[in-house]
C-alpha cells in the first residue's frame, strides 16, 4: 500500500484518504493503482456499503496528476507514460461504475486528476476552499480523466466554457453549475465527515447518505457564474467548430466576450481544438467509450510537441510564454485533428 494513498475501516465505510499533502495531494501512479485495487475489494466485500473519498490538509482535496513525472518520463518513453493514464482511466470507470454509494468530499482545490476522483460519483461535497477548474488547455493537454463525458452534459454551454478557458470554480459556482452535488459550510464540515463515517446504512445507503448531507447544507451565496451564463449559453452553444464559436465571441464585443477571447488565444490551439472535439464527440458517447476515446488522444499527445513546451513555461521555467506550435487555430488541420482520434490498435484502453 502507497503511504500516499491511506485505507481503512470505519463501521459500514471504506475511506480512502489521499496523503500527499506537500504535492497538493496530486496523484502518481502508485497512489492510482493502490486506490483502484482497494476500490475493486471494496466492490466486493458485503461489510463495506459505501466509500468515502477524503485527503489530508486544507488546501487541496486532489490538484491533478504528477505533470512533472508525465513531462518527464514522457520525454524519453511516451508510451510508458502513457500507462499511467490507462491506469487513472480504469479507475475513473470503476468509479463511474461503482455498486456502492460514492462520497467525495471536494474541499480545497479540485483539479484535473483531482477531478476524475470524485466527478464521476454518487455525492460530490463542497467547502469553503472548494477551487475547481480543468486548465490543461493551457498545458497543452486537455480536459481528461472523463471531462468528455461529464462537461458536455452540464447546462448552458457551461462545460464547453469550463474545458476551453481553464475557468475556476469555487463552491457556490460549483453547486450551480452541478459539479458538486452538495455544500457545506467550514465550521460543520469536519463534523458532517465524521458523522457520514457514523452512520448506520441500510438497504437504501444512498438515502441514508443524503439525509446526512441535507442535515449539514448551508448556502453557498450568490454564484459568479450565474451572472455570466446567460452570455456563456448565448455564446458556447450551437456550434459546429472551435472557429465559429470564436467568430462569435469575436462579433459580440460585450467585455465577457472579450475577455474570453483573450483567454482562449493563450491556450493551445492544439488542445483547443482536440478538447471542441473531445466535447462534441463525448456528448454522443457513453462513459466507456468516452474514456476509451480520450486515451487514445492522450497516447498521442504525448509523442506531440504543446504538452512539453506547456509544462515548461507555466511549471517548469515559469515564464508564462508558451511558444505553442502550431501556433494558431487555423495551422492545424482536419487530418493532423483527426489522426488523434484513431483507434490505437493493441494498445487500445480495455476496461473491466
């Protein structure tokens, strides 16, 4: 068992604790095969009726993956590096999948790997320094770990909005939006842990659950994102390309929209448009075939150049000057698009 990624037992509860605080508690690979094993047990143990999701620390719930052991090993082997992400990917689909209640408990920032954790279960519980945001745009990457599946299903283009721009998310905006399914306030949040882990759970665990987490709400106030969503559904949706959606931001000269524009023509125009593509293509998709899709994406972008050179300028040298290559939405095109969507042939993601 990784140290990082800590088990135990408390009454009907399997709680996983993520422990690898000074890394923000980002995930490596041990941490993802330590959870997904004990995840799988878990699924089969009658005494465990449901699963809680926690970590250590007050300032991060999960911030990602290890980017700089991607950058690295990826470096000299893409294809091993790639093995963490068939990994992660497997264990976000048994999340998905999973037969027992699934409690994350979101407080801190909620990013990338993070996001993949705790997204795709049952109750997503958010706090006071709830952050979420799915930035690999900007790292020349893309919204992964099931990005494909849960952000093109939230309401009014907000999860192309999301995916595109990197957007932050603090708990209210989280709530709105439907990444998280419930809130509770600083000062009851330690508590509601402990007594969700003293619960008796019956044959109906999932309301056991929600009667806790309804007992301990509180209200978030006034979502940001509210105020912006009527320009985000006006402006994100109905598109048939990454192009027409920025023409239209381009045509609308209101500030949401220029400010977007702005954002957007930091990112990747690479992963710009892998992730348009990623979103409309996962919107038809089930979760499955979804992941099955974003791993082939991600086995190719990392034999690409913009994942490299966007870890260098925004971790690594921290310049903050990305020479993205190519260096403009129009350079790339339908076919070079097309190619990262291939099958992979042997290499093909295979889930339980």
């Amino acid at each position: 068992m990784s140290e990082q990624t800590l088990f135990e037992r408390a009454g009907d509860w399997g709680v996983v604790t993520l422990n690898n605080e000074k890394a923000l508690n980002a995930l490596n690979w041990e941490m993802v095969k330590a959870m997904r094993a004990q995840l799988t047990a878990w699924a089969g143990d009658r005494s465990v009726k449901a699963v809680l999701v926690k970590s250590v620390g007050e300032r991060a719930f999960c911030a990602g993956g290890d980017i700089r052991w991607l950058h690295d090993t990826a470096r000299k082997d893409p294809a091993h590096a790639s093995e963490f992400f068939r990994e992660e990917y497997r264990n976000n689909a048994l999340i998905y999948h999973y037969p027992k209640p699934y409690v994350a408990l979101i407080d801190g920032i909620v990013m990338g790997g993070g996001v993949g954790i705790s997204v795709h279960g049952d109750f997503r519980v958010a706090g006071d320094a709830t952050l979420f945001a799915m930035p690999e745009t900007g790292i020349g990457l893309f919204p992964d770990v099931g990005g494909g599946h849960f952000m093109p299903r939230l309401h009014d283009g907000l999860g192309l909005y999301y995916a595109l721009t990197g957007a932050r998310a603090k708990a209210a905006d989280c709530m709105a939006a439907g990444i998280a399914t419930h809130y509770a306030p600083a000062d009851k949040y330690s508590e509601l842990a402990e007594v969700l882990l003293k619960t008796t759970l019956t044959d109906h665990a999932h309301a056991d659950i929600e009667t806790v987490l309804d007992t301990y709400a509180g209200d978030p106030g006034h979502a940001p994102v509210n105020d912006i969503r009527p320009a985000i559904a006006r402006l994100f949706q109905g598109h048939g390309s990454l192009i027409t959606l920025m023409g239209a931001l381009k045509a609308d000269g209101g500030d949401f929209a220029s400010e977007t524009v702005k954002t957007l023509e930091r990112m990747s125009p690479t992963s710009l448009l892998l992730t348009f593509e990623q979103m409309k293509r996962g919107h038809e998709l089930d979760f499955d075939d979804n992941m099955k899709t974003e791993f082939r994406v991600v086995r190719r972008v990392m034999e690409g150049h913009d994942f490299f050179e966007g870890v260098r300028a925004q971790i690594l040298d921290k310049d903050r000057n990305p020479k993205w290559s190519p260096s403009a939405l129009g350079e790339v095109s339908d076919q070079d698009l097309a190619a990262y969507f291939e099958p992979l042939g042997a290499a093909e993601l295979e889930l339980p």
